[in-house]
C-alpha cells in the first residue's frame, strides 16, 4: 500500500494492519463519497478520520485479489492517484 497522505509505503497484513488499527479504533469517523469502477480496480473518495478528502484506489488481479493499493490526498475531483 502506498499512502501519499503521510508519505508511507506498507507491505503485508500486519503492517498494513498495523497502521491502520489506530485510525479505526479512533472515535471519528470515515465518511464516503463516492465509488467508481475503473479499468482495473475500484476508486474510492472519502473523508478521512480527519475530515480531509482522501482518494483511495485498489488494483486487483485476475481472481480478484488485491494486487495494489494507494492513497493520497484528493485536492480536487479531477486529480487522480491511479496507476491506470
């Protein structure tokens, strides 16, 4: 997982659960915006525990697993943090 709102790049379970285990436990929510199909995967908008606009987009492979994932800050609707 590549996170371009703190700058991290996580890879496996327990790290990727490592990291978000405090933003889920915490009392704020998520709120969602939007999804859209693309090409390859799923595109997610959503307001962060913090109220920011994030996009989140995963990638997934022939048997629909999760092969990539990325997140960053959405400054506005046209920005794109795909790899498509």
């Amino acid at each position: 997982m590549e996170c371009g709102c703190e700058g991290v790049t996580l890879t496996g379970r327990s790290s990727i659960a490592a990291y978000w285990a405090p933003k889920l436990e915490s009392r704020r929510s998520f709120n969602l915006d939007d999804v859209v199909l693309t090409g390859h995967g799923v595109q997610i908008d959503y307001q962060s525990y913090e109220g920011k606009p994030v996009r989140f987009y995963f990638r997934f492979d022939r048997s629909n697993k999760i092969i990539y994932t990325s997140c960053g800050p959405l400054i506005d609707r046209a920005a794109r943090i795909s790899p498509n």
